[in-house]
C-alpha cells in the first residue's frame, strides 16, 4: 500500500499554482486527482481512492466549479485547503476554512487573521514558481518590457491603462494572446523587465507574476508597497518599486540605459527565488507540518451537524451553484429552521447576483 495526497478536483481543474503544486507533490509521493464532481454529491472520502492507496493528505486546492465531499469533518486522515486570492471576501474564506484541519494562505499577514478568527492551524504559504519550466540556456533579451497576463475585467482598470501606455512607448511581447505556463516562461526569458500590475483593489498583491518574472531573470518592478517586502525581498536590490506613473517610465528608462544594475537586481532576485519559492520547495513545507505531532484540528469538527452544512450552504452559494446550496439548505431544515431561513436570505442574495452576471 502507498502512501498518496489527494487532490480534491479533477486533473482538468488544474491551473497555474494548482498544477505546479499536484507536479512537485507527484516527485515525492504518490499524488492523485478525484474524478470531476460538482457541488456536494454524496461520494465518501474513502471513495475517491483505491485501495492500494493510503491518504496522508487531503487537499482542496481552491479549484472551480466547487465541491465538497460529504464527510469532510469526520476524516481521520488530514486534510487542507488553499486560499489564494485571500485578500477577496476574506471573512468568508475563514468561515470555509474551518472545514479543514490546515488553512494555506497566499498573502502575509493573512494567517494571522485566520487564526485570530478560530482556526489554529492557518499557515502563510506564499506563491511559487515551477523552477525546470525557467531553466536552460540563457535567452537574448529582445523585449525591452514582457507582458503575460489579462486585461480584460472591472478590476483590471489601472493594469489596462499602464500596459496600453507601455506598449505604445516601449517594445513588448504581443499583449493580447493567451500563453502557456511555458510560453510565458520564455517571454521572461527574453524581457530585459517586468512591470507587474495587480488588481484595482490589491496592488501591493505579491502575485505569481512577481515570482515567475524573477525566476525569468528579468527585472521586476513592481507598485510600492509590496507584499514583497515582507517575505525577505529587498527593494532595490531584489526588485524595484514606484510610487506613480510618471516614476514608472523613468524607472524603465534608467534600467534600459543601465544595462549592469538592471542585471544585477534581476539576477539576485532570481537567485532567491529559484533558491526558496519553488513549488519544490513549499511541498517540502506542507510535509513537514504533516510531519509534525502537534497537528491542528478543524474547529469543524466540534460543530454540530447544522452547522457544518450551514457553511456548506454559505460556500456554494458564494460561489453562485444555487442548485447545490439549496441541497444543503435543506439538510440545514432539517435541524434548525431558524438557521434554514438566514440561509434562505444568503441564496436569495446569490441568485440574484447570478441574474447579474448572466445579464
């Protein structure tokens, strides 16, 4: 019998962070996917693996559309969730959190909260890069600025507006096509600097993009403040900061003009990166605390049965699967009507802005 982490999606769920974390756990256990389920359906735990299988390890990777198995809080084996945009309806986030014996937040500062919040076992597990996709001969530098990444969406305004500008005055990759994780890796590769523009609402956001443009070798520059700052990257020696635009184009300039400081704070953050923020490196973390005697226990799995599925409801139908939450709401009456008609109120809410959103 082997030991495996299962991953609680299907392998065509996997993007981004999700796959490079099922890669990097598959070099050192066996690592497998569920088959593909939406909402709540009544699969068991010890349904979703084989019997030459023994779990170490479930993990729910903050994968879509969303699905719980129904016996969560009653695992005897551990299990675990990613946050990664934990910034985005964080309240929420700690609420489904509690579900799982290890909360993975994206964001520094974050585990804090979490754990202020109830749950003991929230840990900060910061992005990562998946380092053999940047490895290999050294590339020419043919963009003067390397791009990779959406400009469409209402919280995209102040990144559409800066590349836009930057492309007309600078040399960039094509900014409009869709890249592979490998693709992307190359355009980093041969971008002599990265400006990394993050959401409206989150710009000190130290986002994949941050980590991947340093594992390119390219020079980041990146809004001031940085989450960056926090995870022992130094500004103006590891990366670059502005404070507005206009600073922004005169950075560029300066580092263009200045070809051996530019190659310089490229290459040491590259150096720490390839170095500590590797998905290699953060599989490493999480079975070390699996390791650990002292495991955290989901505060879940004290709750009475009503509100389990109460946070069962709240999940789906903030994730706008009204169908499912509904399901829920229904085992939530069953207990508590009182509780059932609060709930009633939340899917209310969701269905609407589901109408919102199809409209």
């Amino acid at each position: 019998m082997s030991d495996a982490v299962v991953f609680l999606c299907s392998e065509d769920q996997l993007d981004r962070e999700r796959k490079g974390y099922l890669d990097a756990f598959s070099k050192r256990v066996t690592t497998v996917c569920v088959p593909r389920a939406t909402g709540s359906d009544h699969k068991s735990l010890s349904d979703l693996v084989s019997a030459d299988l023994r779990p170490i390890l479930f993990l729910h990777p903050d994968a879509w559309p969303r699905w719980l198995p129904k016996d969560l809080v009653y695992s005897p084996t551990p299990t675990a969730c990613f946050s990664i945009d934990t910034f985005e309806h964080t309240s929420r986030r700690i609420q489904f959190s509690k579900l799982f014996d290890y909360a993975f937040v994206f964001h520094p500062g974050y585990e804090h909260r979490f754990r202020a919040a109830g749950h003991p076992g929230a840990f900060f597990l910061p992005h990562a890069v998946e380092a053999e996709i940047f490895s290999g001969k050294q590339l020419e530098r043919i963009y003067e600025i390397g791009w990779v990444g959406r400009l469409d969406g209402k919280n995209y305004s102040i990144r559409r507006r800066y590349i836009q500008e930057l492309n007309r005055r600078f040399r960039l990759n094509d900014i409009d096509r869709y890249y592979t994780p490998e693709e992307m890796a190359l355009v980093y590769q041969q971008s002599k600097i990265v400006v990394n523009l993050s959401r409206d609402d989150y710009l000190q956001d130290a986002n994949l993009r941050c980590f991947e443009a340093m594992a390119g070798g390219a020079l980041l520059i990146t809004p001031n403040p940085s989450e960056l700052a926090d995870l022992g990257f130094m500004e103006g020696q590891h990366y670059v900061s502005y404070e507005h635009e206009a600073q922004l184009y005169l950075l560029i300039q300066f580092y263009l003009e200045n070809e051996a400081k530019r190659e310089e704070i490229a290459q040491a953050g590259q150096a720490l990166v390839m170095k500590h923020h590797t998905y290699d490196s953060r599989v490493q973390t999480i079975l070390d605390l699996l390791m650990d005697s002292h495991r955290p226990s989901a505060p879940a799995r004290t709750w009475n049965v009503a509100d389990v599925h109460a946070t069962y409801c709240n999940y789906f139908a903030d994730g706008l699967q009204i169908d499912t939450a509904i399901q829920e709401l229904c085992k939530v009456r069953y207990y508590s009507r009182l509780l059932a008609w609060k709930l009633l109120l939340v899917i209310i809410k969701s269905f609407i802005d589901k109408i919102k959103v199809l409209l």
